[in-house]
C-alpha cells in the first residue's frame, strides 16, 4: 500500500441510545484506522419516529480522517456493534473546493437544459385572439 495516499477528512452524524455508546463510536473510527479530528457535544434529541422502540436518543458528530476504503469498514462495524441507532457518513470538502464550488455557483441551478431536453425559444409577442384562431385553424386543417 502507498504511504503517500491522501486521506479524506469525513464527518459521522449518529444517533445512540446513552451516551456511554458514543464511546463506541469513537473507538469504531480509531480502530478502523481514522484519525479524529473534531467532535461536537452529544444533545439529547425526540426522534421524529420510533427507532428500536425509542423515541428519544442523543445524537452527535464526529469529523475524522481516513482512507476511502475504510468508511465501509467504519459502517459495517456500526452495523454490527448494534449500539447506534442510525448513523451517517458524508465526505467534507476543503475549504478551498468549497470557496470554488460557491464561486461558480454550484447551489445555483443549471442555464443549460438537461441533456435529451430541448431548449424552448423565449416567448415573441403575444398573438391576437384573430391570430390565434388563424393558428388554430391552419394546424386543425
């Protein structure tokens, strides 16, 4: 394996059961090899359904860096410790891609129509009724 492999950084939502089990998912990242970088402060939250016949849980985040190929591993292991409720994974980009992405405006939507889409012409002047029944009458013949 190559040492000179880029790490990316990603950023783990989850919801668990106690806070004790947000142990858990730490120890989940650094055994797969992550590196953690930041961590927010776990806030007790209502569910919006029931999740495991719980209504309430507390959520947390975590950011952390590491291979591509270990966030699958990081997932499965979540899966099978079966102390997580639900969790996320979601690659952050570096500021500088971000400060680009906002630049370019990638929030923005797109001038050009979506491929197999035609372009319509922009509207001419509106027609008369008269011109309009004309119309009407040559496409009907």
């Amino acid at each position: 394996m190559e040492e000179n492999k880029e790490k990316n950084i990603y950023e783990i939502t989850f919801h668990v059961l106690t806070e004790e089990n947000a142990g858990d998912v730490r120890r989940c990242v650094e055994k797969c090899s992550g590196t953690i970088t930041y961590e927010r402060p776990l806030e007790k939250v209502r569910l919006a359904y029931p999740v495991k016949k719980q209504t309430y849980g507390f959520m947390g985040v975590l950011g952390f860096d590491a291979d591509p190929e270990q966030v699958r591993a990081i997932l499965n292991e979540l899966k099978l410790g079966g102390l997580v409720l639900r969790s996320l994974i979601h690659k952050v980009l570096p500021q500088k891609e971000r400060q680009k992405k906002a630049k370019q405006g990638a929030g923005a939507p797109s001038q050009q129509p979506a491929e197999g889409m035609k372009r319509l012409r922009p509207f001419g002047q509106a027609l008369s009724n008269e011109a309009l029944e004309k119309k009407i009458e040559e496409i009907l013949q």
